[in-house]
C-alpha cells in the first residue's frame, strides 16, 4: 500500500526543511518496504508569486487526496504588507486548518539531555521535562469576528475570542485522551478565566469534560502564570490544553525547553486528513543560508508515521537517531554550544541518515 503524502514547502527555510523531512521518509521506506508518494503543493507567498491566490483550489483537493500533509512554514516580508485576507498566513494556513477540521495541534515539548546545556534553561531546570502541549486551533481570536472603522476621526480594530461549548469540549476531550496514555495522567488547562468569558466557558467545560475521566488529574491555571512556571518549573507540566492564541505563544516559549524551536514538531489533527509542521516559521533571517535546523520537520515526520500511518516503530527509529546525532555532538547553529561539531542543514540530515541506515 502506497501512503499518499501532500507535500507544501511553502517560503523561507520551509522550502529547505521540507527535503531533508523527505529524504528521511525515504530512508524510512527503504528500510521497512514502505511507499510513500508525494505530490508537491504551492501554499503561501510561493503560491501568491506563481497564482496570485496564497492557498490555490488545487492545493486543496491536493491535501483532501492525500493520506497526510507536510508543510514547511508559510510567509515573510515580502508578502507582509498584502491585504490581510491574501497574507499567506491567514489566506492559506488558517483556511487549510479549517477546512480540513484540524482543531487539534500536538505539540510536544521535551528535553533532550544531549542538549541540556544548549538550552538558555539551566540543566537543573530542564532535568526530566516530557510535557505535551494541546493547542485549540480553529477557533478563538484568530476566527472571531473581526474588523476595522474608523469612528469620529480614530481608527479601530477588533479580533474577538470567540468559543462555543462543542468546540471546547471536544478539544479538551482530546487532552484528557492524550492524558489517559500518559503515565502521570494529568491535564493542566490554561485559560484568563479570571478576565474573560471565553475563559470561563473553557473553564466550566473543562469541569464537566473530567466526569468523564476520573482516572486523570485536571488542574487549571491562568495564561500570565503559566508563561512563568514554563520557565520556572517545567517539569511539573504533562498535559497542557489551551485556547488557540494562548496554545502559538506558550508553544513557541516552550520550545526552548528542547533548546530552540527548531528542535519542535507538530500534528495537527481532527478531520480525515492530518497535517504536520515544524512550530517554527519561515526565519526570514536565515533563509538560503543552509542554516536551519531541519529535526523540528523530521520530527513532524516521525509524527505523521505515528499518526497517521500507525507506523509507530518507524516514528520511534527516526526519533531514537535524531538523539543520538544530537549525542554525538552534532549541532545546527540554532543549537550550537562549545566544543561541538557545527553542521548545515543538509549535513544534520546526513547524520541522521546515518543512524537510520
Ligand atoms: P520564525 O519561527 O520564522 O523565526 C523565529 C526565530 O527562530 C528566528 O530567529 C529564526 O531564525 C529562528 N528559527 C526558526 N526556525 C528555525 C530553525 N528551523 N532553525 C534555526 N533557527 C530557526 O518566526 P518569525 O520570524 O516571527 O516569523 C517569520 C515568518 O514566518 C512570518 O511571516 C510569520 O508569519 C511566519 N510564520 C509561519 C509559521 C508557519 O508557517 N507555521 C509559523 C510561525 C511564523
Ligand atoms: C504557528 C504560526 C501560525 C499560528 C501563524 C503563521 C498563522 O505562528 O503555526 O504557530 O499562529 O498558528
Ligand atoms: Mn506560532
């Protein structure tokens, strides 16, 4: 059987993390007598240069015929100043997200002790740190009602945090899943539900969400405070579930927990079709310089074998030789400590293909 892959570059170092993502699969095929079929999509400023639309019809049906997505990052400054609908972010990745019914995005968030003192966390602090975070992806302040007036002479803008109970039960649902698998079994729900409303909806379905789940431990704590004990005490997280725009800025600060986003993967889940990307973006600073950290792709990789292909010993040989290249002292720039061996983009996945092999 033949897993159909729809692969999106997109801009920026997507385009250079999406083929060492590839030639990992690839490896992955050989050696366990997989097929994986890719068909390239355009997506973002790439898709805007060549069609003048950030997320062409074509590209759709690509992904809704696929078995699983893989997308590199979208945007940067050239397309920065289009008007917001035609924005590769929210003209392509929010419309992809929605309607392929993704309202689940897996990010795990984990240690590695290779990389212990690569982190700008102390050691002490990091020791042990396996947490997951499950962001709410359709829904919130990015989907709201929005708009812009200008009233008696001033100019206004407005994004509305909006959340129906279906859409917070079934993305807390999700957590205590994911919880119920995990050894310590607990979820810590984020929210502001001391300010806002949307909050306290979250909060009170949360609470009537965990009857279900009486095997797991759910805990709540604001956004403001949790931004503070990631970095404090990162350890005592296992499951975190949070609203859309809380869940993009705490995974980003999260990621330093495994020394550098480029190091972070992610699943993006929900409909009949899954979608996988690194959390980072397209790092317009560094794009074309072979520099980027291509593991957060890979990662996602590993991710979508397990998710979507149920190719669990596959997912866990790319992640045991992601650890031992970073073991051995193999190190992007983005990661790169005293005393280590600084590799490009291309070369890190050598390594990693050499484990494999
Ligand atoms: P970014 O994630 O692109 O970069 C933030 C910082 O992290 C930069 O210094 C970058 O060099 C570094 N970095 C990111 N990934 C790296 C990697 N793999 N290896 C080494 N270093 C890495 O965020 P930004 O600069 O705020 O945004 C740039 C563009 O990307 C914007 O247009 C933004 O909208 C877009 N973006 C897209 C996605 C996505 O496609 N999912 C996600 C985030 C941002
Ligand atoms: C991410 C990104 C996107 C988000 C942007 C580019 C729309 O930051 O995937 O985390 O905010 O979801
Ligand atoms: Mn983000």
């Amino acid at each position: 059987m033949a897993y159909r892959i729809a692969v999106l570059p997109g801009d920026g170092i997507g385009t250079e993390v999406v083929p060492q993502a590839i030639r990992v699969l690839d490896k992955i095929a050989e050696k366990y007598g997989h097929q994986f079929e890719y068909k390239q999509g355009l997506i973002g400023g790439a898709a805007i240069d060549a069609t003048g639309h950030p997320l062409p019809e074509e590209t759709l049906g690509l992904c809704y015929n696929s078995d699983a997505v893989l997308l590199g990052a979208i945007g940067g400054p050239k397309w920065d100043n289009l008007p917001t609908h035609l924005r590769p972010e929210v003209g392509a990745l929010l419309p992809l997200r929605k309607e392929l019914g993704l309202y689940a995005n897996i990010r795990p968030c984990r240690m590695y002790s290779a990389l212990a003192d690569a982190s700008t966390l102390k050691k002490e602090v990091l020791e042990g740190t396996d947490m997951v975070v499950i962001r709410e992806l359709t829904g919130g302040m990015y989907f709201g009602p929005k708009g812009r007036e200008t009233v008696d002479g001033v100019e206004r803008a407005w994004d509305t945090m909006l959340y129906s109970t279906p859409e917070i039960e079934r993305i807390v649902r999700l957590a205590f899943e994911a919880a119920r698998k995990r050894t310590r079994k607990e979820v810590c729900s984020v929210d502001k539900a001391n300010v806002l409303e949307a909050s306290r909806l979250w909060r009170e379905t949360a609470i009537r969400v965990a009857a279900d789940y009486p095997d797991v431990t759910l805990t709540h704590m604001y956004v403001d405070n949790a931004a503070m004990q990631l970095v404090r005490n990162p350890r005592q997280f296992d499951v975190v579930v949070t609203e859309n725009t809380f869940g993009d800025i705490l995974t980003d600060q999260a990621s330093m927990l495994s020394a550098s986003l480029g190091m972070l993967p992610s699943a993006s889940i929900g409909g009949n079709v899954a979608l996988y990307e690194p959390a980072h973006g397209s790092a317009p600073d560094i794009a074309g310089q072979k520099k980027a950290n291509p593991l957060a792709t890979i990662l996602s990789a590993a991710m979508m074998l397990e998710y979507s292909f149920n190719l669990v010993t596959e997912a866990r040989a790319i992640e045991d030789a992601v650890e031992k290249v970073l073991s051995k002292g193999f190190r992007t720039g983005d990661i790169m400590e005293a005393g280590k061996i600084l590799v490009n983009t291309e070369e890190m996945t050598d390594r990693v293909l050499e484990e494999l092999a």
